[in-house]
C-alpha cells in the first residue's frame, strides 16, 4: 500500500485534496456525510493512525528515537487515566471533542509516512500560491453566491476564514517553497502574495498579523542574499509590494463590512465584543496591574488575559491543577456569559497551552511540552534547528492567542506539516 504512495496519480490527489480543504476551510470541514461532518471524520481517522501507529510503535522508535515515541505514548496515557479519574464514555463525541489535542498529534506520524515516500514537486507549491489566491478572492472581493447557499444547506456553519486559517495556509506554502525552490523567482512570489495576504490577515487578527509579520520578517533575512544582486529588480519588487499592500489595505477598509455584516454580527459587537474586545483605553500604559490581576488597555487582549487568569484560578480553587477537569464535563469557568459568548457554546481559552492544562493539567501540559522539546532536540541534533524553529514559532504565536490548535483545519496541517522536517532520506532528492 505504501508503494502506491510514489504512484503520481495518488500524489496529485492527495494535495489536490489538501489544497480544497485549504481553501475552503471551515465550510467545507462542516459538510455533512451520512449523518457525520467531515471535520468528525479527521478526526476519527486521526484515532485510527494512533491505533495504527501503536500497533508499529517499533518501527517509528527505530526511525525517530525513543523520547519522542515515549513522550507520545505518555500523553495518550495521561489521558486514559484521565477517563479513570473522571469517568465516561471514550467512544462519546463531547469527550472526543475535547481531547482532539491529544489525536492530532497522530498526524506527525502519518505525515512522517507520507513524506518517507514521495517526492515533493515544485507545481504543489503553484497549486498552493493558486489556492491562497483564491482565498484572498474570496476573502476579500467576491464569494460566489452559489458556493455559499452550498455551505449554508449542506455545512452546519458558513463563515470566511479566519486569520490563523490563512495564516497557517500562507506559511505552510511559502516556507516550504523557498526551502526546497528557493531561487529569484520564488522570493519574489513570496514577497508579493505577502502584500495581499498580510493585510487580510492583519485586519481579521492583530495577533496571527503580528505572527505574520513576525515570519515574513524572518524569510527576508534568511533570504537576504538573494537580494544582493539587481537591485532594479529590488525596486520593483518593493514597488509592487507596497501597491498591492496599499490596495488591499484600503479595499479591505472601505469594502470589509459589505462582506460580513449581518443583524448577528452587530449584535455581537454591541452585545459582547464592542466592550471587552473592541475598546482601547489611551490613558493607560499597554499592561498593568490592579488589585492583583494583569490587565491591558486594551480591551481585546484584556478580554485573553482574564480569561487565562480565571482559568488558572479554577484550577486552583478547584484542586484540580495537576489532574485537570477532564474531558468529559463542560468546564465551570465557561459558565461565565463573558467567555462563554452569546450563544453560550465557547469553552476555548484562546490560549493552546491553557486548553491542555484546564482538560489534563499540568500532567498533560508538562507531556506536551517534554514533546515539543524533544521534536526541536531532535532537530538540533541531527538536522537544521533553526528551520524548525523559524516554521514553529510564527505558528506557536498564533496558537498562543486564538483557539487554532482545537480547529482541525489548524490543529492537523500543524502536525501532518511538521514531519516534513524529520524527513532525512528523500530530503536531497525533494527536486526531482
């Protein structure tokens, strides 16, 4: 079966398939078959490679080394144990829902799979520039009228996408592209889809546009010579730049709320967001502190940091930070019409690494970053780190600040991109 994988009619179907899910996101990801959204069915297949995985755990310790298999076999642990300390049905779509942390893991492995077994082709990264330039188009100028009724009768959400949805699309393509392609042509791709995706991003999210931002800044430095030479052509590169960010920036500015605004939303901003997230106080300093708790002027990061802090203070009041609240109950913290939202159904922190520590505590919290440390130890030793980290910490950013890591558009790409990175034997060949 694993042969087949090199066939080229499996490779094109499978980024064919990736690139849809890409563009489409969320909506798509919602669409109901026989009875279950395939998001649900990710997630299923998810368990199924752990399964798989267990079942040739020996095989991935003799590729990866045994403190990353250990780490992982830990994790699924603490949260079996978890199920005994609190106890409900492993099969039950509430407690799956909330563990997804924990499956999409499986993903790396999956990918590890894959990416041992194919060739990656330069016109997969064209496929994706086309893709994030359909997203912009859709995102930013016209979405046509027939995929939305499609979405809206056949998904159970229809939305644009989010910042760190296209966020994590952006950087997936454009890192990987001036890795193994990296030449004239493809910074210069990199830098002008940048002025149309930077301001798209930047406008739905402060928090993944600094991510961004943060990124793009990283891939021209690490670029730079290439722009040692020409410098017409730096020019017109930058002139170009500058344009469409002006552009797009200004369409956005003048044109975003023809696209988005409905009689839910205004409610939502006047009801909710206008005063705990929409709000800048310029008398005070960006962080303070007041009777003891942290706070911000401003008001969306304000609305992050109370809610992180009331976590840990459940946590606490509780008993329950080294356990957690499982994953089988709704959280009491949730109970909060503040965090909770309008249609009371939020129980995201917003925070990737406060979600695991309020379901597993600081068991689980503590597993998933002996993780994280041994993936980048690993790199360290045996391959380039600092494209490790150069990839991880734009999208750590992002997860630190938004719930992208529980969406399986996010939380999947994240991992499954990932093994590309621990790929050592088709690596030298990735341009054939």
């Amino acid at each position: 079966m694993i042969n087949n994988l090199r066939k080229p009619y499996i490779l094109n179907l499978l980024f064919g398939v990736l690139i849809t899910l890409l563009v489409f996101g969320r909506p798509l990801l919602g669409v109901y078959i026989i009875g279950f959204r395939l998001a649900e069915f990710l997630v299923g297949f998810s368990i199924l490679i752990t399964i798989y995985y267990l079942y040739s755990v020996k095989e991935f310790k003799n590729s990866l080394g045994n403190k990353i298999i250990y780490t992982h076999l830990f994790i699924i642990f603490t949260f079996l144990c978890t199920l005994v300390i609190y106890p409900s049905d492993v099969l039950n779509i509430y407690t799956i829902k909330n563990s997804i942390n924990i499956w999409y893991v499986s993903y790396f492995f999956l990918g590890y799979i894959v990416f041992n077994n194919f060739y990656l082709k330069k016109v997969y990264f064209y496929w994706g520039y086309s893709g994030l330039a359909l997203v912009y188009i859709l995102n930013s100028i016209y979405y046509p009228n027939f995929l939305e009724s499609f979405f809206e009768n056949y998904s159970d959400k229809f939305q644009y996408a989010k910042a760190a949805e296209i966020a994590i699309f952006f950087i997936f393509i454009s890192f990987f592209n001036n890795k193994f392609f990296i030449n004239r042509n493809s910074i210069d791709i990199f830098i002008i889809v940048s002025s149309l995706i930077l301001p798209l991003v930047i406008f739905k999210s402060r928090s993944a546009g600094v991510a961004l931002i943060v990124y793009f800044i990283f891939e021209l430095y690490t670029y730079r010579h290439i722009f040692q030479k020409n410098l017409k052509r730096n020019v017109l590169v930058l002139f170009i730049f500058t344009s469409f960010f002006a552009l797009t920036s200004h369409s956005l500015v003048d044109n975003i709320y023809t696209i988005e605004e409905t009689d839910q939303a205004i409610t939502g901003v006047f009801k909710n967001k206008y005063v705990y997230s929409n709000t800048y106080d310029g008398t005070l300093p960006i962080f303070y502190i007041f009777e003891g708790r942290l706070y911000s002027a401003d008001g969306n990061l304000n609305w992050r940091l109370q809610l992180w802090q009331d976590a840990i203070k459940s946590l606490t009041e509780e008993n329950k930070l080294i356990v957690g609240f499982g994953y089988s109950q709704p959280l009491p913290l949730f109970q909060n019409l503040n965090y909770s939202g309008l249609d009371s159904s939020n129980e995201n922190s917003h925070n990737y690494f406060i979600n695991i520590l309020l379901r597993g505590g600081m068991i689980s919290l503590f597993s998933f970053v002996l993780l994280f440390y041994y993936l980048y130890y690993y790199q360290k030793k045996y391959l380039d780190h600092k494209e490790f980290l150069r990839y991880l910490l734009p999208l750590f950013m992002i997860s630190m600040f938004d719930g992208s890591m529980e969406n399986p558009y996010f939380g999947i790409l994240f991992f499954f991109s990932l093994s590309i990175f621990f790929v050592k034997n088709n690596i030298k060949n990735i341009n054939k």
